[in-house]
C-alpha cells in the first residue's frame, strides 16, 4: 500500500469503517511506515482534542461579529436579487417562445389559405 492511500484511509480507520482486508493491509503499511504512524498520531490527537472540553467556545468581538452578520445579510439579499433576476429572465424567455409559436401559427395558418 502506498502513503496515499493509507493516508485518504486513516479517518475510516479511526471509525472503524473499513473491512477487515482493508484495516489488514492499513496496519501492514503502518507497521513499516514512520510517517503515516505519525499521521495517525495526529489525527488521534486532533479527536481527543475536539471532544474534550479542552476547546472553549470562541466568542468574535464584536465589530468583528458585526461585519461577518453584515456580510451574510448582505449575501442573502444579493442571493435573492440573482434569483428574482434569474425568474425574470425565465418568464421573458417564455413571452418570446410564446410571441414566436403565435407568429409562426399565424404565419402557417395564413399560407393555408
């Protein structure tokens, strides 16, 4: 098994979530390889880390917390301008597929005669 591979299966393995032949040939490479130990190590450490209460909850100042609120209102309300835009353009692009099947009926209806 190559470093790439161990390394893109170490979070499965960490969860238990790999068949055994997989979990097999991981621990084969990992007996022999110092570095992806020492990747393991790490993410063994970054889980104790998140589900300890070591973490505190992080509070933004609050001009900080401000310009972020600022931004997603801002975010929003551009998401709701594209979006109005974008069912305008949809129902002008109906007008005119309806303005060119009623000039095209006509158009056959007045050749028949």
């Amino acid at each position: 098994m190559r470093c790439e591979e161990s390394v893109a299966l170490l979070p499965a393995y960490l969860e238990r979530d790999l068949s055994s032949e997989e979990a097999f040939e991981l621990e084969e490479h990992l007996r022999s390889c110092g570095d992806c130990r020492g990747k393991l190590r790490q993410l063994e450490e970054n889980r104790r880390l998140l589900s300890s209460n070591r973490l505190r909850a992080f509070t933004a100042p609050p001009p900080l917390a401000d310009e972020v609120m600022e931004r997603v209102h801002l975010e929003k309300r551009l998401r709701e301008r594209r979006a109005r835009l974008f069912n305008q353009g949809v129902l002008i692009g109906l007008l005119a597929l309806t303005n060119l099947l009623l000039v095209f009926l006509l158009m056959h209806r007045t050749g028949d005669r």
